[in-house]
C-alpha cells in the first residue's frame, strides 16, 4: 500500500460541501472531530466517526 492512497484515506484536507437543504455552501475541515452543522439552516453536515469526518452534503470540491 502506498503512502499517498493513506494520506488520502486520511482525508485530513479542507473540502467545500453543499447543504441538501438551503443549497448553502461552505468549508469545512475533512477530519473535524466535531459535528459539522450548516451555518444558514442548521442541518448537521457531517459527523465524526473515528478521527474522519462522514459527510451528509455534497461535496462540490476538496481543497489542499
Ligand atoms: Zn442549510
């Protein structure tokens, strides 16, 4: 297994994701350890499970 591909898994990089609900978009952290909620709605966007984020919204970009 290759150093990049756990990197990857790792997902410790800031992505831009989409609310399903209002459509707002936002940036959050790829390994926050705490629950990610929408800032316009409320809607919880992602929560943590073992140190990586799951993300409920559409992810519309991951930034480096
Ligand atoms: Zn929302």
């Amino acid at each position: 297994m290759k150093a990049q591909k756990l990197l990857t898994a790792t997902s410790s990089k800031f992505v831009k994701i989409r609310c399903p609900k209002c459509k707002n978009e936002q940036i959050m952290f790829g390994k926050s350890s705490t629950v990610v909620s929408c800032l316009v709605c409320g809607r919880k966007l992602a929560e943590p499970t073992g140190g990586k984020s799951r993300v409920k919204a559409r992810v519309l970009e991951v930034l480096e």
